[in-house]
C-alpha cells in the first residue's frame, strides 16, 4: 500500500511517500513563503523521484487543521481534487496530532501549539502509549485559560511547535517545573508521521471532507458583527 501524505497547514509545507510503513521520499520546508504555488510542484518532484505514477497511490492522508486559514485550504483542496479524480481512499488527521507526534516518547502529556495572534493558541493535549491519545480535544483558547487548565494536570507537560518561543516566557510563569520545552528539532511536524497517524484509519467522503478551521476567519466573524450589529 502506497500512501502520499500532504501538510501545508502552517509555515511547514510537507509531503511525503510511504509504502507499507517505509518511507520512500519526504519533502519538507519551513518557509514563508505561498504553498498555492509550491504544493504541486513540490509533489510532482516527490512522486518522480520516487518513480511513482498517482494511480499507484492507495490512500491519500492530509493534515486537516488547525492552522493558516490560507495553508489548510490548500492541502485538503489538492487531496480533495487527488482523491476525487483517481477514486484514491482519503483519510483526514488533526494537524495538531501530527505535530504532537513529535514527542511521542515523553513520558508525560504533550502540547502542540500554534499561534492564533492575540494572546490565543490553536492547542490540544495529548498522550503516547501504543498510539496517539486525545487527552483534551483540539481548540482555539486564550493560552492563559489554557494553562491554568493544564495546571490541574499531574503530570509534566512537553510543548512542541515552533510557535512555542513566541509563548515561552508565559508558560513557563504559569507552569513552573511541570513545563519542558522540546528541543527545536521537534517543532516541526513531519509528513511521514502524519501516514503513520492516519495509516489504519478509515477513510472518509471525499463529497463531505471539509477542514478543521476551528474558528472562524476574521472577515468573517466581522461580516456577522455587522450583520447583528444592524438587526
């Protein structure tokens, strides 16, 4: 079973190639820079160095947010319109989970995190055993509540994502000694862990697959502002 994995849900623009859980190739980046014109190409470049054809492909898995509004769209519209168009088995994971992946031998509970500007993160908590364990589920919450929560948590805490500087300071006050910060090679989710995520998991309706924005965008949120704001 051939598997293409897709992440280009933050900064990240990842893909990846795995064949019965060894991996093939892997592309990542870490740029600024527009995945709308990098994505493809950057799949493309994968798939031929590879020697392998999309109709090979047996399941697509994509990182379905959280994350920039811009860069979530963009992944599940490519695995949207790949699995569409070859009839290729799509599986959604939380980009999240992908990254708390990365601390997946902390003996602990693990915090992926991503800014969501004004004091907010995109966060969840997380637990490894045999597998990735949802301990608290994804959502976009004001880092302070978040961490007085977390307070009520009796074991230490690994925060991943390279997002976690710009909150460093504060998390440590709140946490104290149960707060570690992962090294930096492990504040970047990787494509290849993103198949092993979603691997064995069931596949979805490609017609009813939507991303995971879990807030609304600011254009948005404001248009219904206005909108209430006239009634």
């Amino acid at each position: 079973m051939t598997v293409l994995s897709i992440d280009t849900s933050n900064y990240v623009l990842g893909v990846a190639l795995v064949d019965e859980q060894k991996v093939i190739g892997e592309l990542v980046t870490n740029l600024k820079k527009n995945h709308s014109v990098r994505a493809m190409p950057a799949i493309q470049q994968l798939m031929n160095d590879c020697d392998i054809q999309i109709d090979q492909l047996s399941k697509i898995v994509v990182a379905k947010g959280p994350g920039s509004y811009t860069g979530v769209r963009i992944g599940v519209t490519i695995a949207k319109t790949l699995a569409w168009s070859k009839n290729i088995p799509l599986v959604g994971v939380s980009s999240l989970e992908v990254l708390a992946a990365n601390g997946q031998f902390f003996n602990g509970y693990i915090c992926p995190l991503f800014d969501a500007r004004r004091g907010q993160v995109y966060t969840g908590l997380y637990e490894y055993s045999t597998e990735m364990k949802s301990v608290l589920p994804d959502q976009n919450v004001l880092l302070t509540d978040w961490l007085e929560k977390l307070k009520e948590k009796e074991k230490p805490i690994l925060f991943v994502g390279n997002d976690v500087a710009i909150h460093k300071e504060t998390i440590q006050q709140q946490l104290g000694e149960q707060a570690v910060i992962a090294d930096v090679v492990h504040h970047n989710p990787r494509p290849s862990m993103l198949v092993k995520l979603g691997y064995h998991r069931d596949s979805e309706n490609v017609h009813h697959f939507v991303p995971n924005y879990l807030r609304m965008a600011e254009a948005e949120a404001k248009w219904l502002e206005q909108q209430n704001a006239s009634k």
